[in-house]
C-alpha cells in the first residue's frame, strides 16, 4: 500500500517499499463500547455469518429436488462428510461432520479473503486465529479420549502404542506423551498460520512490484512480468486456501480417530 500512497517507483530513485509487520497491522475499524474491533476482526465475524447463512439458506426448507444453493452445500457436505469423516474415522464418523464441515468451510472463507477485492487479507495469517481453532480441535481430542477410554485408559491412549516391546517404552512414552499433548496443537497452529502468511506476502511482493517497476518503457516490461507472477500466485493461492482447510479437517478428523480408538 505505502508504493501507491507515496508514488514510488523504481526509476526516480526511490527504494522498494517492502511489506513489512505493518502488512499484518490494522487500525480499529469501529469501536463497540471499549473494544475495538479492526479488519481481521470483521472478517472472521463475516466468515462465521457466510457460513451460517449459507448452510440455513440451504437448509431450512429441503426439498426432495434441491434448489441451487441446496444441491451446491449437500455436495460439500457430502464432500467432508465421504472424503473425511468416513474415510479417516470410520462407522462412527456421523456425529462428529458437523464439527468437521464447520472447519472446512469457516477456515476457507478465511483463507480465501486473500484473493477478494478490498479485503484481500487472509483473516487465518494472524496467529492467534489457527491457535483459537487448534485449541478447540485439541480440546475435543482431550475429551473425547478420556470420556472413551476413563483417565488410565485415556494415559495409555496418548503415550502407551500397543505390540512393542517394553524396553522401547522409556524412550517411547515420553515422546507421545510431548507429541500429543504440545506438539500436535503447535503444529496445528503453525501449519496453518505460516502457509497463509506466506502466501499474503508473497502476493504483497509482487502486486508492490508491479507498481514500483512501473514509469518507463523498460519498467513496463518489468511491471507486465510482475502482473503475470501475481496472476500465477493468486491461482496458486487459491489451491493453498482450499488445501489448507481439508489438511486442517484430515488431521482433526485423525486425532478423533485415535480418541476413539479402541484399546488393543
């Protein structure tokens, strides 16, 4: 943004304005009372109201031959509920599509922000949003392991694997034990997080260096060079967004799995 503000190009001796912390800092939007609530913010509230809407529009009144918005949300249903929950938890996958399609689709919308006009911000590149759905996934996988297996059953779910022999378990258990209970949150989180951050600043890059290169004939070609590469990456980004979602939703739906799974 600083590129269009300040006229700053790569032939009148100005140096390349690149993104920066400040890419990923907003001002307040509007204030409710004493909270202020910036662009990140609003486009998280927006995912969740897309979401709810969308799926209600669909909803509310089925038919026996679906409208549009009807046949378009069974088949993303359907989608999470075959390719995820059935394929990776099993016959007792039904109760838990609910929770996996809501994160499919709320994390997509997220993500998918990035290629919008005027928001172009993935709302899942501030950290603490991956982290407040990693909590949820996390905590879900804590419950559903010791409501399942009790508290001793539960122990040896998360840092005991069955059929090995004992002598591997002392250097084993503590490894499962760090793994499931820090790593897989942190990873979750991660994962997530750093694949839209990338995406945003390498989109950033390349839509700053094509007004920065512009302003004369030989800028032009590089500034047509820098379009093509944005074009690209956004493709490219939207491939990211979608597979980020189901990554997150597969790995939700194995750590289910593995709480439910029953002792050998």
């Amino acid at each position: 943004m600083l590129a269009f503000e300040t006229d700053c190009h790569l032939f009148n001796d100005c140096g390349f304005p690149s993104p920066s912390e400040f890419s990923f800092l907003f001002e307040p939007l509007f204030t409710i009372g004493s909270f202020e609530v910036n662009k990140p913010m609003a486009l998280v509230v927006l995912s969740t109201l897309i979401v709810l809407g969308f799926f209600w529009k669909a909803f509310s009144k089925p038919a026996v031959v679906p409208g549009k918005f009807q046949m378009i949300a069974e088949a993303g249903y359907e989608f999470v509920r075959r390719g995820i929950a059935r394929e990776t938890i099993g016959k007792k996958a039904e109760a838990y599509v609910p929770l996996l399609v809501s994160l499919f689709f709320f994390i997509w919308i997220m993500n998918i922000w990035a290629v919008i006009p005027f928001a172009q911000f993935p709302a899942t590149s501030i950290i603490a949003y991956p982290a407040a759905l990693a909590l949820v996934v996390w905590s879900t996988y804590m419950t559903l392991t010791f409501k399942t297996h009790g508290f001793v059953g539960g122990i040896r779910n998360l840092c005991v694997p069955s059929g090995l022999p004992k002598g591997i378990y002392v250097i084993l258990t503590p490894i499962e034990f760090i793994s499931n209970i820090f790593v897989r949150p942190l990873t979750l989180t991660v994962r997530l997080f750093a694949n839209m951050f990338a995406g945003h600043l390498l989109l950033l890059v390349f839509i700053i260096g094509t007004w920065y290169t512009l302003g004369s004939v030989v800028g032009t070609f590089y500034a047509a060079t820098s379009l093509v590469m944005t074009l690209l990456l956004t493709l490219f980004e939207l491939f990211i967004q979608a597979l980020q979602a189901y990554v997150f939703t597969v790995l939700t739906a194995t750590y289910i799995s593995q709480a439910l799974e029953e002792p050998h």
